[in-house]
C-alpha cells in the first residue's frame, strides 16, 4: 500500500509540474509565483482539470437585442437573467499547491534552457567526512573496530596460551581457547585499530546578487510588479546553484542607497533620475565588500530607461568599462516599460556603445514578457 501511495504521489507531482510548466507565463503576470520571504517552497494555484462538456450562451435565448425598451435605455439589474446578474454566481477558485524552490528551478531550467553561471573557485577548506573508510592504530575507544578487536585477542591468546599434557611433564600442546575454564577475551593495544572519516576538500563558492531598481516618479504602477516578479525567480535560480548567495538591494533616483528587501518594493516613487548614482555606489560596495577574485557578482538594474543622454554616456558607460564589468559575472539592465518594446534612452545607448559579453540588456513591456527577459539574462 505504502509502494502504491508513493508511486500515485510522484505522478501526482509529475502532473502538477506539467501544469505550472503550461501555465507558467500566466501565472507570472498574475503575480502568482512570490513565496514566503525565508522559506524554501513557494505556493502556486494550479487550474483544475476540465473535462470536456457543452455550454450554452444564455444570452442566445430569444435572439439578440430582443425585448422591451428603446436602444440606448439603460437596463435594471431585475431586468437582467441570473447569470448576468453582478455577484449572483459562483466565482471560480483554484486550489493551491506548495512546490520546493528546486522543483521550480527546475521547471525554469527546462522552460528557459538556463543557466548562464560561471563560477569562480572559492577558498578550499578541509572537512571531515561521514563516510568512515579509513583505519589507524589509534584513535578514540567509541570508533575502535570491536569485532575485528575480539577476533586478533582470540587469535593472539590461542597461540599464546598452553597447559600440560596428560603425563604432566615434558609435553606441551595449545589448547583451544573456547574450551577452556573461565574463557575470557582482553583486547590489548596491538590488537585494536579504529576508524577514521575521510578528509574532503571543499570548495566554498560564494554569490552575491546586487538588485537595483530606479524609483523616480515615472517607475508608477504595475512596473514594480513586474521588478518583483523577474527578481523573484532570478533569485530562485542562483539560490539553487550556490550554497552560499547573498543580496544586495539598491535604489535610486537622483542618489542612491542602500536599503532592506522590503523598503526595494514598499519605498513610494518621485523625483528625477540620476542612473549613474546606483552604479557608483554598486561599484563601490564591490570594491569594500565583495572582492571579484572570491566572490561571484550579478548584478540587476531595472528602470524605465529615462535618463539624462549625458549622464548615461558620461558617467554610466566609464563606471560600468572600468569598475563593474572587469570585476561581475554578468550585469543585466532591464527596461521596464509597459506597452513599449524598443529600447529607450539608457538601454539604447549602452545597447549600442557596450560590446562585452558579460552586459545584457532587455526590454519589458508588461508581465508575460519576464520569461523572456530571464532567458535573455541568465540562458546559455
């Protein structure tokens, strides 16, 4: 019974999994795949399976645009049937199923063909095994072998021991321990080994993502969904591939600072922007704090692409050549900008001065599209 339940429950998993795949560009630009800050799964709601049935319009019954009344005339709600009626049927709920931050991972790296990772080679460290392979002649008494101890210091003293014969002189023969009256077996030093665990070398590869977001009066709306969306599972992604990852969250407008996980998404909109602000300070903290050589660095700019052409050009473009580029795994600037998908002011201009493989830009005019951003970020 036990075997049967396992077996349904992995195809049930199987199911699920095919479904969140199909619906995977819907569910995104509901805003349906946030998890639990800290948490290691994520609940998604997941339509249930129709099967395949006639329905009728109601609207179809006596024709259309017959009845009573003049065109134009507003209609009472009594008037209406009762499917037509607001708030007089049944809404349609989804149930919700809670899935690992690997399982929709991996439903990322099937969709999106990802990743785009490189890893540097972090400092080694030396630590001991669970696997008990070895053996030495000392050791603590809790490891010692006490089977293979017994069977030396039963060996040992068959050889050793021996008593007179039957004449009681001059003949001399081993007799067999077992048999022997108060039979006892004290191991001593040479024959005790004990186990030891096997030493592995570790590498410990760190990552740290810096997400910065432009909060000038213009990013309004549903633009800072869309932001949470595309870092979201960005975040999911490099969480699965490194042990270690840590975040970064940046804002700007005019200057730029540092704040909490919360105020990124809560902090309110306005004034000018300034982009090149965030990317001094982004350039900074990587210097101070996460050295290139150990640490591997993403680094995600979202904004709507307005920028002053002078400050991308004169201050942007400098700052990214010189100090960010040479030092990230890969820097990602994306533009959030409902209904438009050319690239604007900042996108197009270092869209078109910046020829480095670790720069990739992307447009993003509405939720359906974070997929695609993704792949172009972060796919092989």
């Amino acid at each position: 019974m036990r075997r049967r339940i396992r077996k349904d429950h992995r195809r049930f998993r199987r199911i699920i999994k095919g479904r969140i795949r199909e619906d995977l560009e819907e569910l995104i630009s509901r805003g349906s795949l946030v998890g639990k800050k800290g948490g290691d799964t994520v609940k998604i709601p997941v339509k249930d399976i129709d099967i395949p049935e006639f329905r009728y319009d109601p609207r179809s019954a006596g024709g259309l645009g017959s009845g009573d009344g003049k065109i134009g005339q507003p209609v009472k709600p009594d008037q209406l049937g009762p499917e037509a009626r607001p708030g007089s049927g049944p809404g349609r709920h989804c149930p919700e199923v809670e899935i690992e931050l690997e399982e929709l991972a991996d439903i990322l790296e099937e969709e999106l063909e990802l990743p785009r990772i490189e890893t540097k080679e972090g400092k080694a460290s030396v630590e001991e095994s669970r696997a008990y392979r070895y053996r030495t002649l000392t050791g603590p008494e809790t490891l010692m072998i006490k089977k293979r101890a017994y069977k030396k210091g039963l060996l040992r003293q068959a050889l050793m021991n021996s008593v007179e014969g039957e004449a009681g002189v001059g003949e001399v023969g081993p007799v067999p321990v077992p048999f022997r009256k108060n039979f006892s077996v004290t191991p001593v030093k040479e024959d005790k080994e004990y186990l030891y665990p096997e030493e592995e070398e570790e590498s410990e590869i760190k990552a740290v993502i810096f997400f910065m977001r432009d909060i000038s009066g213009s990013m309004t709306g549903e633009k800072t969904e869309i932001i949470r969306q595309e870092n979201y599972l960005i975040d999911v992604w490099l969480q699965v591939n490194y042990p270690e990852l840590e975040r970064v969250y940046l804002v700007h407008d005019v200057s730029a600072k540092r704040v909490s996980e919360d105020d990124f998404y809560r902090l309110s909109t306005g004034g000018g922007t300034r982009i090149s602000s965030v990317y001094e300070l982004a350039a900074s903290l990587i210097d101070e704090e996460y050295p290139g050589d150990e640490w591997n660095i993403y680094n995600f700019h979202f904004s709507d692409g307005e920028n002053f052409r002078e400050d991308t050009k004169e201050a942007c473009l400098p700052v990214l050549r010189s100090r960010i580029l040479p030092r990230v795994n890969l820097f990602g600037c994306g533009q959030v900008s409902p209904g438009k998908e050319e690239p604007r002011n900042h996108l197009s201009v270092l869209n078109a001065e910046l020829d480095d493989e670790k720069f990739v830009g992307s447009v993003i005019p509405d939720g359906a599209s974070v997929l695609q951003s993704i792949k172009a970020f972060l796919g092989s």
